[in-house]
C-alpha cells in the first residue's frame, strides 16, 4: 500500500502571501519535505522531487504545470526543504515562473516552468497510438515475486532489496519487459507498461511529473545496468487531466552517446488521450 502522493508531496506557504504572483519578481516560499519511502537506495526520486516544486509552483500561481524543465544539482534525501517560486511573466492565460527547491544548504533543483492551460481549437493529429498491452493484472512488477522466475530484483545472486519507490507504485510491464531483473534484457532499450500508486490515489497533472520517471530506467533492457541513472536534466510537457484509471507508458531510449543517455516518454490516460510527454538526460547507470 501506497504512502499518499498528495501528502508525500505536500508544501505550506510560509511567506504570509495568499494571493497568486502577480507580475515579474514576485516570490513564493514555501516549507516542505522530502518523505522517506519515494526512493531508489537512499536517493529521492527525480519525479517525485519534481512533483513536489510542482506542487509549489501551482500553489504559487493558481495554475497547472504545462511544461516544466529540471536541472537536478544535488540529490535529494529524506528530511525538511524549502522552496523559493519567482514569477517571470504573468499573462492571462499563461503563467512562467523559476523555482528552487534547497535542503540542509544545498540547492537540490533549479526549474523553469510554464503553468496554465492551452487553449483546444479541436485540431487532433496523432503519429502514433498507446503502446498494446494486457491488462493490468497480466503484466509484471519491477521486482520478482516470490513464484516468480528469476532472481528477484533486478541483480540476480546479490541481496540487492527492491527500491522503495515501487512499494509506493503499482507499475506493472508488458511481459518480456523485465527480463533486466533476472540477467535477461531484451535487447531492446525500451520497456512500456501501466502506472497507478499504490494505494489507488487519483492520478493529476501535479502527479504526471512523477509519472514520467517512474518507471526502470529503458536502457537496462539494452545491457547496460542496472544500476542508479543519475538524471542530470528532465523536461515534462503536461497535455491533460488523465481520466480515471491506471495510464498506458512507453519509455524508451534512442541514444546512449558521449557518456550520456537520452529517454522518452509518453503517457497516455484510459480514454487514449496523450495526457504527458518526457525527455530526460542522464548519465549512464552507477552501481
């Protein structure tokens, strides 16, 4: 069972402003913490960092992430933070502002972010669909099962534990995804499959920030890893309001070059809308 995203993610105004920013300069602050639990082996979740300067940001100027790129300085561990929102621009529809997100002196993420809503003229042109995959139920979790063949965690013969995080998620991939737990990677640096948390929460926009690196890391299917993959910087274009239900997720990456990976996402609600689109870079898997 899940530790409820909305409360993991929490931030308390404590500036004494209620209003939203109103123009160039205004700041935010804010009081929050980064909960144990969201982890992979000590190290905060770059999603879940992101979720929860999010969750400022919205707070700060009354409006949903529309895009929002991190660049991630320090990693992030359990304890108190604070965060620091500065408007930009402020227009009637759009809304851009900078965020910094610190704990014990050290500046974790600097972010730049346009929150709002796009306006819809009806125009739909779509190159491609949601990825194919059983149900829910027929698809497999990150870590082996006891029943299960393989290993159990990603590094088979070790007494490697399952991160933390996935406790938290109820991620689940198509069959022949996971063969990187048991020493068996596809060959193909791509892993699709289903996110929901793990105690059923709602699924928002806040939470598409941590949608779009929930997942293993792709490359773990092409030989390389596993291992923690340092996010180095993570864009997140936020289209929709996901619709009810756990969202279809394909991952994948296409380069792995000069010491850098890349990763995609898309991510797609139960109606078929494409609700969240990412690209990250990082740098290749550290045991």
């Amino acid at each position: 069972m899940g530790q409820g995203f909305e409360l993991a993610t929490a931030v308390t105004r404590v500036d004494g402003g209620t209003e939203p920013l109103a123009g160039p300069g205004d700041t935010a602050r804010f009081a929050t913490a980064v909960h144990d639990g969201w982890d992979i082996n000590g190290v905060a979740n770059g999603g879940y960092v992101l979720a929860i300067v999010g969750r400022a940001m919205a707070a700060a100027t009354g409006r949903p992430p529309l895009t929002v790129t991190c660049h991630f300085l320090h990693p992030a561990r359990p304890g108190d933070a604070e965060i620091v929102v500065e408007a930009v621009r402020v227009g009637a529809r759009l809304v851009t502002v900078t965020a910094s997100m610190r704990q014990a002196g050290h500046e974790l993420v600097r972010v730049l972010a346009t929150l709002g809503t796009a306006k819809d003229v009806g125009v739909r042109a779509m190159a491609a669909g949601p990825p194919e995959l059983p149900p829910f139920d027929q698809c497999v979790g990150p870590v082996a099962e006891a029943g299960e063949d393989g290993a159990g965690a990603w590094n088979p013969g070790t007494d490697f534990q399952p991160p933390p995080l996935f406790r938290q998620l109820g991620v689940r991939m198509r069959p022949g995804d996971e063969g990187f737990r048991d020493g068996r990677p596809s060959g193909t640096a791509e892993i699709a499959g289903w996110f929901s948390f793990g105690d059923e929460s709602p699924i928002d926009k806040i939470a598409l920030l941590l949608v779009a690196d929930a997942f293993p890391p792709p490359v773990f299917n092409a030989g390389i890893g596993p291992g923690w993959v340092p996010t180095v910087e993570l864009t997140v274009h936020v289209r929709a309001d996901p619709a009810p239900g756990p969202l279809r997720c394909r991952y994948h990456s296409d380069f792995v070059e000069a010491g850098v990976l890349s990763e995609d996402a898309e991510i797609w609600d139960s109606r078929g809308v494409l609700v969240a689109q990412s690209r990250q870079l990082a740098l290749p898997p550290r045991t």
